[in-house]
C-alpha cells in the first residue's frame, strides 16, 4: 500500500470511526489506506479490523506524543472524541487540543473533525430557558466539541468540521427506544414537541466522511452538517410500529421533566433536546440528507434503517 494515502482514524473500534474504516477497507479501488487508531490493539475489535486489512496502531487521546506518532507518515486523519465514556467536557477539550497540535505536528493534509454546535452561541450561559450545567455549559457534550473548533483552526491544520446528528442505533444501544408504559403500551418519550429531529445511521456517518476525504480539498475550511433525515418523533414512532408489527406511541414530555429522569447524563440530553426543539428551523435547516446523500450514496432513511436493524431494538 505504499502508493495510497493512508488516513488516521481515531476511534476506529467505535462508532464513527469504526464506519470509516470500514468504508475504506470495503472499496478496494480506494486510494486510501487506513491507519486504525486505538488504545488497545490486542482488544477484539482491534483484531478484526486488522484481519480486514487496517493498520492498527495503539495511540491514547490524552497523550499527544502517542498522537504524534500514531500520525506521523499519514495524509489524513479522522478525530472523533467519546464524551459518553468520561462524561467529562473538560477531558473532551483536552483530547481535541492534543489530537489538533498532533496532526499539525505530523504535517496532516486533510483532517476531519467530528464535531458539534457550541450552543452557548444560542444560549447564552445567563440565559434561563435552560439550566447552566457545570458552571460553564448548556450542552456539555456538544459545547466542548464546537468550543474545540479552534484548536484545528489556531494550529492550522487543513480541517473539514463535519457536524453530525442523533444517531438512530441510540434506539438499540443508548436506551432511547420505546419504553413500556403502565398501560402496557410502547412509546417514544422524548421533549421534541412537534418539531423535527435530524437523525442518521452511525455507519453513514463514516460513509459520509470517506466522502469528504474522496473529495480532496474541496471541504477544507468548511462546516458541514449531515443527517440520514429529519422527521418528527410522532413520525419515528409510526415509522416503527410498521415496521415492527407493534404500537408504538409518542409521549411528549417537557424538558424539565426529562432532565429529572435521573440517568447520567439526563439533563445534558434533556438541554440538547431543548435547543433541538427551540432552534428547529436554524438545526433541521442547516442538515440536509439530500447533501449527505452526494457524500454518501448509500445513505440510509429510517425506513432503510428500520428494515436492516429494527429487530434489534430491544422491547421489555
């Protein structure tokens, strides 16, 4: 693979980044070659890219030596920071900052940052529609990712900021699927209202930035907003009882009820799904599934989606 330009890809046993190292692996007349990027390279899921045909590489986003190396002779790289395993926005900046002076030490030509709206920029942090969390956030896990956005610009690294939506797999794997009511019967519980909420397959998001890098310089510099559709939650939930052959409901609760349902991380989501619904016309009109299908020509809808995964969501 000496003639192919190989892309770091951070997170490459995750979702995003595991989605990009597949796209790649999976088009053999690719130019590129892929550089998985892990904390553990005996792990599982490590091995089995590399029996795909990935170079795997053991690198820790919180060590920017290890980052230098893990890019170091590479043209391109994916960054994608998990905000869900520390729960911890100030770690998150951190990793972003280490990962941008990285790539501008290894020379990287086209880097690709997963990132988010700051939403402060919105709401301002004395602003009490919703509550400041942390002392210093709306959003936490989409604050720290768009307050990142500079590290990659200040460090001057040739970026493409590819801002991503709700994933449909948090149906199976995050416990946002239809939950089982007093009644007996399914529904949907989220504080969206009537509004839309701009959503995609984690394994097009990947898709979409194997995209991007196949365009060449075309993005750098430039903000991009990608979702697979934008529907309602009412339109989800009918969506899913076709698809499952069971009633599924939409319970819509208020924000603050939703930030009160106790699980990690309840009131970051109840805030995000707060300036979802209040900025609806400036989020769902900036991600266009149109856009993201010129990236991506295999993009899923959720019907699509629904017809290859919906069997797993779990009903209890």
């Amino acid at each position: 693979m000496p003639d192919k330009k190989i892309i770091a890809v951070m997170g490459a046993t995750g979702a995003q980044g595991g989605g990009l190292v597949r796209a790649i692996l999976n088009d053999k007349n690719s130019e590129f070659a892929v550089r998985a990027v892990t904390r553990n390279a005996s792990s599982d899921k490590a091995k089995e890219l590399f029996k795909l045909g990935a170079d795997v590489v053991e690198a820790d986003a919180d060590n920017e030596e290890s980052l230098k190396n893990a890019f170091t002779g590479c043209y391109g790289a994916y960054c994608v920071t998990n905000y869900w395993e520390y729960l911890s926005p100030d770690r998150e900046i951190s990793q972003a900052k280490s990962m941008a002076n990285a790539a501008k030490a290894a020379g990287i030509k086209h880097l690709i940052w997963s990132t988010l709206e700051d939403t402060r920029k919105w709401i301002p942090l004395d602003d009490n529609r919703m509550p400041t969390l942390m002392g210093k956030y709306k959003v936490p896990h989409y604050d720290g990712k768009g307050e990142s956005n500079k590290f990659f610009e200040n460090a001057g690294v040739p970026t493409t900021y590819l801002n991503t939506s709700f994933y449909w797999d948090n149906f199976i794997y995050f416990g946002s699927g239809p939950q089982k009511g007093e009644d007996g019967n399914y529904a949907l519980v989220f504080p969206m209202g009537d509004k839309k909420l701009p959503a995609i397959a984690v394994e097009d998001i990947g898709k979409c930035a194997y995209g991007v890098f196949k365009r060449g310089s075309e993005f750098i510099g430039k903000s991009l907003y990608i979702s697979g559709e934008n529907l309602t939650i009412k339109q989800m939930a009918e969506a899913m009882t076709e698809a499952l052959g069971i009633n599924i409901g939409y319970n819509d609760v208020p924000p603050d009820v939703f930030r009160d349902f106790g699980f990690p991380g309840a009131d970051d989501l109840g805030n995000m799904f707060q300036f979802k619904r209040d900025f609806e016309d400036y989020y769902s009109g900036v991600r266009d599934r149109e856009f993201a299908k010129s990236l991506n020509p295999e993009l899923l809808s959720f019907k699509d989606w629904l017809a290859k995964y919906g069997s797993k969501i779990p009903l209890k």
